[in-house]
C-alpha cells in the first residue's frame, strides 16, 4: 500500500482523448506487391473478415492496422512507422524471402541502431525494433511525421486545445499521445515532400468536442456518419494558421469498429515448426 511519503505523478497515467491510433492508410497501385510486402516480407496478417476483395487489403499489427486501397499511384507517408515486431532474426528472413518478387521497386532494408528500417515497394519507411520487457509483442508505437520548421509549437497546441491530447514539444517534434504507448511525432524538417493525401485513423472519446471547434474554423472536410467525420489541416488554435495536411478519420468510441479483435498470426509458425493450435500470436 502506497503511503503518503510515496508521491506518484498521476498525470504519467493520464490517455488523453485520443484513445488510440488504430490504423494508417496508404494507398498502393498493385495489391499482389502489398501481399508479397506486408504479408509475405513484415509477416502481418490479412484481416480475414473485411476488405477481402482484390482492390485493397486491411493488414492486422497487433491491434492495429495498414490499409492499402488500389490507386494508380502508391501514397508515401511523410515520415516513418514505428513497429514493433517480436523478432529482428525472423524479420530479415522473410523480407530475404520476399526480395525476389519485389525487385525493381524501391523495397529494401537496412539495420538501424538496434533495430531495422524497411521500405515498402512505393517508399513508405517502417522503423522496426523488438518489444521492451513487459511491452506488446506486435504493433504501430509511434508515427513520426516530417513537419515544416517552426510549426511544433503550434501543432502541439491544435493536440491540446482541439482534439484535448497531452502533446509536447521535444528538440525540434511536437509528441503527442494517442494511445497507449501510441504517439504521433512531427518532426521539424528544413524540407516537407508535398502531401499526398495518405490518412491515419484514430477514436477519441470527447467526439463532439473537436467537432465543433473544427467546425468552426472550416476543418471538417467529411461528416462521414454519425459515429466518424474527417479533417485534414492542422492549424493553430491561436491564430489559425494551418501548419501542416495530414487527414484524420475521427471516430467515436461508440464506432462499431472500436476495439474490434484483430486475428494476428505468429510469422515464425511454418509446417515444419507447426504446434497444435499454436498458430496464433499473443499480441499482448
């Protein structure tokens, strides 16, 4: 029992409105390279339920997601995706694996501190590394984005005053949470690519509450349905200067989706290595 010497800073337990960022969507020209890249190369798992079609695939992390809808031309995230992954060693096998149905693309890896940077065939870079003790086995940690100099300030103010998101500004990144142990990270940049319209989905538990201030400065860009709109520019809630396009699917915790169990499936299993029921991964 905690005595009254002991003193917790409560706040390091606080979520924030942003209950989680449960999916990334980029769009992509060839679904059999998606498959042969997420699922064949980064051992994820296709949802087997939704979007089972050949014009996009849904791709489980843990209790997260990559979206893929066909476009004539792949979308780039401005940035990078952290994911956890339980293994490096089998990660490397299986991208050595899937190299040869992927030449000619911008597909590759290399080793990082610790851990491993891939690129998709379309250029979309993922920072892989293993689980800290006690953390998840599998699933998107952080999504670092490039943002224009001298926008983290701002940036960090729109997370806290609109969407009600702890978020702070970090040598030169507003971080803001979104999530247990799920950040988004603008990173100041001399140089931002221009934005293609990829977008990130998150629930939050206060729906009404950024809705209407997005409304009122012009920021809805779709009411969607009742339980999810759409905005795309961050801007300063002090001025109103947009600062930086990232489209955000804004759903509410009575969305039917929130919280839906993802099948994830444990890469290293093969027929070889196949255990009774030991097929599935225990995310964590």
């Amino acid at each position: 029992m905690a005595t009254a010497a002991q003193a917790y800073d409560r706040r390091t337990q606080d979520v924030g409105n942003i209950l989680m960022l449960e999916h990334v969507n980029v769009c992509v020209p060839d679904q059999q390279q998606a498959v042969a890249f997420y699922i064949l190369g980064m051992g994820f798992t296709r949802d087997p339920y939704i979007s089972v079609g050949l014009d996009n695939i849904w791709v489980n992390i843990g209790r997260q997601q990559i979206h893929t809808p066909t476009r004539s031309r792949g979308q780039r995230l401005r940035g990078r995706i952290h994911v956890t992954v339980p293994d490096l060693a089998g990660l490397r096998q299986r991208l050595e694996a899937a190299a040869p149905h992927l030449a000619g693309t911008q597909f590759g890896w290399e080793e990082t501190d610790g851990g491993l940077e891939v690129r998709c065939p379309w250029g979309n870079r993922f920072a892989c590394s293993e689980p800290e003790a006690g953390g998840v086995a599998l699933g998107i940690s952080c999504v670092e984005l490039d943002a224009p100099r001298g926008s983290a300030e701002g940036i960090a103010r729109f997370y806290q005053q609109v969407m009600e998101a702890p978020a702070s500004v970090e040598k030169g990144a507003a971080v803001v949470q979104v999530g247990q142990g799920q950040t988004l990270r603008f990173t100041e940049r001399d140089e931002v690519p221009p934005y293609d319209g990829h977008h990130v989905a998150i629930y939050v538990a206060n729906f009404s509450g950024p809705h209407a201030d997005l409304e009122r400065h012009g920021a809805i860009t779709e009411e969607s349905n009742e339980h999810q709109y759409r905005f795309v520019n961050i801007y300063d809630p002090a001025t109103g200067e947009a600062l930086f396009e990232l489209e955000h699917e804004v759903r509410s915790a009575t969305h039917p989706m929130f919280m839906r169990a993802l099948v994830n499936r444990d890469a290293g299993v093969t027929q070889v290595t196949y255990a009774r029921d030991g097929e599935a991964l225990r995310v964590g």
